[in-house]
C-alpha cells in the first residue's frame, strides 16, 4: 500500500502548502483522506488520475478539509466524464453541506444530476463503517465545525492508518493511533497553543501513549514550519506535498 501526500498545508497555505489530502492506493483500489480545496492541483502535480479514486473519507466540514469536492464533482461531470461510481464518506450533514458550498461558489452547478453513481455516507461516532471493503472508525474529537469533527482510523489490505483530523488534544487519539502503521497527526503549532489545534510540545508529551509505528506530523503553521528542525524522535517525520510511503 503506497500513501502520498497531495496536500499537508493548513487552511492558509504556510510553507507554499496545499490543503489537507491524503491519496491512498493498493493493488485493488485508490481512495483519498480528505479533499482540501486545492486537491485537484496536487492530483495534477502528481499525475494521478481522479477517476481512479473511488472512496473519499472526510473527516469534518471546515473547507481546507472537504472543499475539493465541490471541484472534484465538477471535474467528474464536465472535464474527466466520470462513469464509475463515487462513495463519500463524512460527518453528518455532508451531502448538504457539499451542495450549499457548490451553490455558493458556481450557483446552479447542482440542478444537473452526475452521469456516475454518487453515494453519500455519514458516519456515526465510534461506529465502524465498511465502503468497498474499507472501514473507517471515527472517534469524536475537538473541533467545531458545525457539524461533529472526528478523528479516523481506517483499515484497508491489511494495513492500519490513523488521521488525527484537526483537533486539540482528546484521550481519543490514543485509539485512533493504537498499533497503527501509519499515524497522521495534525501539529499546527510548536509550543504556542491554539485552541482546537495541538502542537509539539503535546503530542512529544503523548509519543509514548501513541503506539502507531510511524508517527507524521501535518497541517503545520509558519511558526511550526520554522521550528521543524527541532523535532527530534525517531520514528516521527513531518509531511511535505508529494511524500510518498510505502506502508
């Protein structure tokens, strides 16, 4: 299973960085962790194919997180003519939430239906749901975003990712990164605190009590980007737009 980082910016672009995306691929499939708004210039910058991607999870509803869809759906119906289906995973109220911001941004792009089967999901915290032999566990963590925010374990070929999504320190993640091999945690900040942000300082605190093997520390501000040179763990590494791994 290969993971590449389409996006590892936060919400506002430190570090010339594109917005929160995660492009997972097996042997049988492909399936995204988040869809920032600048998604499709990273699949672009990486030469992936959209159309190959056939579950998007979505961990809450703040635009850098679930934005692309609304560029991805369009691309899906005008620009690539989709035909296989779409399964879209995410907090409650996802669907509408999508649409609002479509109608916001390109008004009437939601009267046409899509060519392709599009299926809409929502989770249910701490309930585990299975999409084309994917399950993603969402634990509930802190973050408003008008509708639940959560923090996503999934497993898929037989390997176990954890996503931290955003959100300050809750006991939670501990489950979400349990023996996991590959843990992506949000670390908006080096030791400044930021209210429903984490930075170094807490999850260097916390590395003992997460037992993923591999930890990657994500969505980072200028001041953590400037400091990034004093993380110093060793199975801890920090993501950058277009780092792939092999899990």
């Amino acid at each position: 299973m290969k993971l590449t980082v389409i996006g590892s910016g936060d919400a506002f672009g430190s570090g010339g960085r594109l917005q929160t995306c995660y492009h997972v691929a097996d042997a049988e499939q492909e399936f995204l962790i988040d869809c920032g708004a600048t998604a499709l210039i990273g699949f672009n910058r990486q030469g992936l194919d959209p159309n190959r991607v056939g579950t998007i999870f979505i961990s809450h509803l703040h635009g850098d997180h679930f934005a692309g869809l609304v560029w991805w759906l369009l691309h899906a119906m005008h620009v690539s003519h989709r035909n296989e289906p779409l399964d879209i995973v995410g907090p409650e109220g996802i669907a509408a939430r999508c649409a609002a911001a479509a109608e916001a941004l390109f008004p009437g792009s939601t009267a046409r239906e899509p060519r392709h089967e599009l299926r809409w999901h929502e989770f249910s915290s701490a309930t585990p749901i299975e999409v084309n032999g994917i399950t993603a566990t969402p634990y509930p963590v802190r973050h408003p975003s008008g509708a639940p925010s959560y923090g996503l374990r999934i497993a898929a070929g037989g390997k176990f990712i954890g996503f931290s999504g955003d959100s300050e320190w809750v006991e939670t993640l501990t489950d979400v990164a349990a023996d996991a091999d590959l843990y992506i945690t949000e670390c908006y900040g080096f030791e400044e605190p930021a209210r429903f942000h984490m930075n170094w300082r807490v999850i260097e605190e916390n590395l003992d009590r997460l037992s993923a093997r591999q930890i990657m520390l994500t969505h980072m501000s200028q001041a953590m980007l400037d400091h990034s040179r004093q993380v110093a763990a060793a199975h801890v590494i920090l993501a950058q737009d277009g780092l792939s791994l092999d899990l």
